[in-house]
C-alpha cells in the first residue's frame, strides 16, 4: 500500500453529478424496490478521518440499471464512505480507474462451493469473473448432519450445523462473500433416508425442526433440486410444510424445477403454489427449456411467471446463459434405480433384469417425470466432462455418441457401461438448450445471474463445464459487447443489484454510501471469458480489481490471495441458537 498521501489538483474538470435522484433496485417486471437517500452529502474528511482507499476517475456504474456517471469512491474500514470529487482528500492507496467501468461486485445466484470453499478458500474461478458474493446449497446442504456424520473430512474437522460450519469458514477465511440455503433433500435423508417413502406427521416434524434450526443459525432460505433422488418422492405438501418454516424466518425457496422439459408447466405451477400458499418468495434456479421436442417454448414460459407475478407472487429466476447444462451422467437414470445410493444404481445397471426395465423407461415417455433420455436430440448431444476412473479419463471431451462407437454397442448400453466402470461419478455437459430461448430468459427483468459451478483452480482431473470459468464475463462479452442483447448498464443491474433485492441482501450489490466495497472495476471493451468446452480450465480476463469488503482480491489483473469475505447469514439468524 502506498503511504499516506493528500492528493490535490487533479488535472481537467470532473465530470461529476453532485446529487442523483432516488434510485431505484428493479425487482420484477416493471417492478422497483427505492434506494433511499440517494448519494447524500459529498464528504470532505480530515487526515485523521482518511481514506484506506479512493477509486479515481471512473466510469461508475451503480448497480440499478442507470447510465454511468463519473466520480471517485472513497472507501473506509471495508464500506462505501463517499462518492463524488475527493481529489483534496487524505488516503492509503488510490486506484486510478481513468474511463474503466466501476460497478458492485457480481453476485453468483447458484453456486455449488460448500465443499471447495473449505479447500480452496480463494474460489480463483470466481474472483477472475468479479464474483464477490456465491449463494450456495442446490437441494443439498453441506449442513445439518447428525452428530458423529461430522467427524473429519480431507479439509479439516467435520461440523454438525451450519452454526458450526459457518464458524469453520470464519475461522479459516474466505475469498468472497458466502451464504447458503439449507437444502430438503439433506433434511429428508437425515430423517426419511433415500427411500420412495412419505413421513408421518411426527417424522415431518423432525424435518421441519432441522429447517427452523438451520434457519436459526443462519440459512437465507430452503432449496430443492426435486430432479434428483431422493427429491423425486417428495410431494408437494410436504416441501409447502418446510417452506412456511423458512417463510417465518424472511427465508426464500429456491427450486431445481421436478421438470424443465415437457412437464416444465406443471412444475412452474407447482413452485408457485408452493411460494403462494407458504407465504414465501420463490428462485427457480438456472431456467431453461431442455430438450429439442421443448425448443420455442420460452415465451409461454414466461408469460406463466410473468402472470403469476402479476397475481402478486414473488417469483424469479437465474440463468447461466450457456446452451449445454451439466449434470451427472447417472440424472438419465429413473428415481427407482437410485434408491440405496450409488452403490445400488451400479447394482441395478448390472443386473440384466433391472437394466432391462431402466432401459423400457428411458424408451417410455410418460413413464417418469423427467427423462432425459427421451428430451436430447440424440447420443451426440451428451459430452464427457469429468470421470472418476482415471482409466476412462481418455473420453473426456468425447460425445455418448463417440463413446457407443469404440466400444461398438448402442449408445444408451454405453451410457450404462460408462456409469459401472466409473462407479457412477461421470460428470456431463448437455447440449439441450435453443439460443433464442436462452435469449428471451436472459432478457426478462427478474432474471438474474447463475454460474452452477464450483469455484475451485485449475487441476489436472477436472473438466467442468466452461461456465464455471466464464458466465459473468461472457455474458458482457457475448450479450453486451457482442449481440447487444442487454446494455452494460442492464446486464450489471443483473449481476449486482436484482440479485441482492431478490435476496435480500440490503448492504450489498448497489454503489450506495454506506453499502459495503464490494466492487469490481474493468474495461467493458475488453474483459472477456477463456473458457471452452474442449478447454474449461482458462481464467476469465480483464478484471483490473476486484474488491471484497474494500480489500483487493484482484489488483492488477493478478489474485492477491487475501480472503476478506464474510459468511452472510439469512433474516433469521439467531446468535447462540443451538
């Protein structure tokens, strides 16, 4: 850090606004939640009262989907302490961000780093896209487990409660802003296990009892992903029970939808219903039409969420923005054949009278709620992009359809085999989705950003989808820059403020005195993403700084390794609850 210095008499006149009207945090569909107070008056400190850092010159983008304006940020024990000419002001470090974009750090609606972040607590995938703040627990939670489930893990020692696990994450440090959702499946098994099984009035209970203590230690809401076993058997009373407990506590329900193909309309009336009858706001994570039969049906898609906003549910979406989704090769196989976990599966997909049915299933297209199988263009559409067995490790980046051919047997027989020689851990990217329709999510006001990646660093065993790498950066590039689908302006608003409205998180996501220095500064001409299909491992460029509570995680387009994030615990967080 440079000493501290008084900067007086910058060159040229600012072009500074002295005061803004009220803006406004877009919330919906022509919907606004007000900034209150606008900027305030511009503060002049003393030296005693400097800055630990002013941002220079830039091009200040707010996070509401306003046009930039120009102007310094003073920044003061981790917050926003002014904006406007602070060019006679006292402090520690100036970052010089001359016709460079300055706008809230971008935050990431699914996330998938419980479990990295203890390893890897920098999340450099991340950091490099501008990502501030992950919201992680997609239908699985790292936390509740029962006591003795902790023990220890190749991280460290083990936790029962999130209570517990977000004191881990304190004590360790963390590279950006986390918070997580308890998830139902991690709550059924606790109590029901992976059975096709429904609780009893005291089970249910028991379930509700986990949700209310994870709330209570800090959960922002209950997930599901009701497309993976054992979230298949739940009906929809049961997750409107547990909803109405996450409801009591300011919490959001969050939604893998049980269907994004054919049945995708029943399953958006279902979240819906949930949100209306247990009171509570409602994310439908990474939307999508999945499936060439499904291709074009973004716009009824919509207008059923546009029209349920209209009747006064609080419901919304994330996307990705990317074609392909990835999954587990094993999401192709029917719930049945998953009961009693991997092990089973593998079991099932070797005994020739269960692989007979699993296969009568996939054929059959009203024989479960979500087949994959039957949504695909075909074998060539499903890519190989993480193994366990190191052995198969030569098909990565290689189609089913190329799969099925060196090894000479029909492809859905290949997918079987692939899944016994890899134990089941095959990691896959579908290419599933139509442009246009991904467009038309992309372009809806209550649609907000998504990664459904973990943040981790490059390794010699990993080939994630290029989305853990590059989704914030693409979008610019690709929907800004590229196609002019949104405006800079409007794609940042989707990063940073309609994200932290729709989460409630009310001291982040807008250029606000008083708002915490989460900030990115980059040059919008440029920042691009790295990350292919074929090579996912590339560092996203561009990001000159990128600031974490006012501490440079990125200075210079380098990491720095500083781990300044905070764990951000939900409305109903009790201090002591346990």
């Amino acid at each position: 850090m440079e000493g501290l210095t008084t900067e007086k008499g910058m060159a040229g006149k600012r072009n500074w606004r002295g005061t803004i009207s009220c803006a406004a945090l877009a919330l919906g569909a022509g919907g606004a939640l007000a900034v209150a107070g606008g900027l305030g008056r511009q503060e002049q400190p003393t030296k005693a009262r400097a800055f630990d850092i002013v941002i220079t010159r830039g091009h200040i983008y707010d996070g509401t989907g306003s046009p930039w304006y120009s102007g310094d940020i003073g920044i003061r024990n981790g917050r926003i302490a002014a904006i406007g000419d602070l060019s006679g002001t006292a402090r520690r470090q100036t970052i010089d961000g001359h016709d460079l974009a300055v706008a809230p750090g971008f935050i990431d609606m699914l996330d998938q780093s419980g479990r990295s972040i203890l390893s890897d607590s920098r999340l450099p995938s991340k950091i490099y896209q501008g990502i501030t703040t992950v919201v992680t627990g997609e239908g699985s939670s790292v936390a509740p487990r029962w006591p003795g489930a902790g023990g220890r893990d190749a991280a460290g020692p083990g936790w029962t409660t999130f209570a517990e696990y977000f004191a881990r994450l304190e004590h360790q440090g963390i590279g950006v802003n986390f918070a997580s959702y308890v998830g139902a499946s991690t709550v059924r098994e606790l109590v029901l296990g992976d059975g096709d099984v429904q609780p009893t009035p005291a089970q249910l209970g028991k379930m509700k009892a986990l949700v209310r203590q994870a709330m209570q230690d800090g959960a922002v809401g209950l997930s599901t992903a009701l497309q993976y076993p054992p979230a298949p058997f739940s009906k929809t009373a049961e997750l409107i029970a547990l909803a109405r407990v996450a409801a009591a506590y300011g919490g959001i329900y969050a939604t893998h939808l049980r269907s994004e193909g054919s049945r995708e309309p029943e399953a958006v009336a279902e979240a819906i219903r949930i949100g209306r009858e247990a009171h509570i706001p409602v994310e439908i994570f990474h939307i999508k039409e999945a499936g060439h039969a499904n291709w074009n049906k973004m716009p009824q898609l919509v207008a059923q969420i546009d029209a349920a906003r209209a009747r006064g549910v609080d419901i919304f979406a994330s996307t990705y923005a990317y074609t392909a989704w990835s999954n587990g090769l094993s999401s192709f196989i029917p719930p049945w054949a998953h009961i009693g976990g991997s092990a089973a599966l593998i079991e099932n997909l070797r005994n020739p009278a269960t692989r007979a049915r699993i296969r009568a299933d996939l054929l059959n297209p009203d024989s479960w709620g979500n087949n994959d199988w039957r949504e695909i263009p075909g074998p060539e559409a499903v890519e190989i992009v993480g193994v366990r067995n190191p052995e198969l490790r030569r098909f990565e980046g290689k189609r089913l359809s190329e799969v099925a051919a060196a090894w000479r047997e029909d492809p859905m027989d290949a997918l079987f085999d692939f899944l016994v020689k890899d134990d089941g851990g095959t990691s896959v990217a579908v290419f599933g989705m139509s442009e246009p329709d991904v467009e038309l999510a992309l372009r809806q006001p209550w649609v907000s950003i998504c990664t459904d990646e973990t943040g981790t660093s490059p390794s010699p065993t990993a080939h994630p989808h290029p989305r853990a790498y590059g989704t914030f950066p693409r979008i610019l590039r690709k929907y800004v820059r590229q196609d002019h689908l949104l405006s800079l302006a409007d794609a940042i608003r989707k990063m940073t403020a309609l994200p932290a409205a729709q989460m409630r998180f009310t001291d982040r996501g807008v250029i606000k005195r008083g708002m915490w220095a989460d900030l990115v500064i980059f040059n919008s001409a440029t920042i691009r993403d790295r990350a292919t299909y074929d090579h996912p491992q590339q560092f996203s460029r561009g990001m000159a700084w990128v600031l974490v509570n006012g501490v440079p995680v990125i200075r210079e387009g380098k990491m720095t390794g500083a781990l300044p994030g905070k764990v951000l615990r939900g409305p109903g967080y009790r201090e002591g609850s346990q």
